[in-house]
C-alpha cells in the first residue's frame, strides 16, 4: 500500500512536468569544505559537520533558504557512498515536521545489477498538505525558507579504507522530476537552475547526473518547469 502511495507521488511529480521522461569522487582526499557559510537565496542545500568519526552517529540536515516562494512538495533524490556510511532514518526537519502532512524514505544501490558498487540512493518525497477528514492544513510559515526540510540521520562507517578521506553526499538526477518542488497551486514544478559540488565549484547544467535537470527536460511548451533552485552538494571527513 504504501509502495503504490509513493509511486502515485512519484507520477504527480513527472506528470507536472509533461514528459514522458561510485561515490567515491574526484578529489576524494581533499579536505570537506565548511557548511555553516550563509546560503544564497533560492538554495537547496545539504549541511553537514566538515568531519565525522568513524563508528558514531553522523545527521544531515537539508535546508532551504527561500523566503518569499512557497512550496507545497519535493522529491529529492541524493547519493551516498554504502561504505563510508550507513542509512539509519530521515525525518521531516524543523521547518516541516508537525506541519506537512506525507513525507517517505527509503534508500538502496543506485544500480542494482553490480553488487560490488557502493554507491547509494536517498529519496526523500513530501508533500505539505492533501485530502483528510479534518482539513488539517500546514502554516504557511512551514512552505517557505529559511529552514530545514529533512533531517537524515547516518552512522559512521569504522572501515580503515575510509579513515582519513571525503566521502560526499550530493544530489543526483537520473530523471527530470528528480530534486525538483512542487509550487503551492500544486501546477508549477521548479528544479535547479544552478548546482555546486561540496568545494563550491558550480557545474556545467545537465552534462552529467550530479550537474542538474537535463536540458531534454524542458522541451514542452505547455507548463514547463521552471530553473529557479541552486543545489550545493557537501562532503565530511571520516576521522
């Protein structure tokens, strides 16, 4: 049932769109750059301690910086390197728990057919308000930045091959409703305009699968979604 309840999400995200549509990176000893800098508006991004100590807790917070444009969904969709971390739980974070009414988790291989990679997948699908008996709606302070979205919650991989080096976290697009946001009228559907990587560098838009929507994404001409989010990736230091 709730398999069927997620897909249903899913589809509402790739139908506003009108389309029929190994973690370990390069530069993977170079030290995580810091996550307290103050995001730029408009900014999805995934904050994070600079380091993490093996065999502990680890808890990333993904936050949104808007102030003035409502949201009423996501589906977000993040890679994580199995080895270097293990998924334990995601929660709606500050800005949106005891306020939006669905949220879902669930993670696995990227690619399923090679059971010797380590590269993972989170998605993350929440939706503010819809139908219920009691009309429960969310305040409208819960639709809008600065705040936390969700709050997942890692531990620390103790493996000797991990110490000392970055693992990353970052947003992952394999179709074009992945990381995008639903508007509060529930037609617009808004997805990256611009996507940095955990050293801030900004990447070419849609060549590759961590550099945002690809460009075949927007070839409707009837309700297009809208470039109007910048993504930024993160990395730790396992210690």
């Amino acid at each position: 049932m709730l398999t069927n309840k997620i897909e249903t999400l899913l589809s509402c995200f790739a139908t506003a769109l009108l389309l029929s549509a190994t973690l370990i990176a390069e530069g993977a000893d170079q030290l995580a750059i810091k996550q307290n800098q103050t995001l730029p508006h408009s900014t999805v991004a995934i904050r994070c301690d600079s380091a993490a100590r093996a065999g502990s807790e680890f808890v990333v917070g993904l936050v949104f910086s808007d102030t003035t444009m409502p949201v009423a969904g996501f589906n977000l969709n993040i890679e994580y390197d199995r080895g270097a971390l293990v998924f334990d739980s995601a929660t709606l974070g500050s800005l949106t728990a005891g306020e939006w009414e669905y949220f879902s988790s669930r993670s696995g291989l990227i690619d399923q057919s090679d059971s010797g990679s380590a590269a993972g997948f989170i998605r993350l699908v929440a939706l503010a308000d819809q139908p219920d008996a009691e009309n429960k709606t969310p305040k409208p302070r819960s639709l809008v930045g600065p705040g936390e979205l969700v709050r997942i919650y890692f531990y620390v991989s103790e493996r000797k091959e991990y110490q000392g080096r970055s693992t990353f976290l970052r947003f992952i697009w394999t179709k074009c409703d992945d990381n995008s946001f639903s508007g509060k009228g529930g037609i617009k559907l808004y997805v990256s305009r611009d996507v940095c990587d955990a050293t801030g560098k900004r990447l070419t838009n849609g060549v590759d699968k961590y550099a945002g929507a690809a460009n075949n994404c927007f070839s409707s001409r009837n309700n297009a979604p809208v470039r109007v989010l910048d993504f930024h990736s993160a990395a730790t230091v396992i210690r």
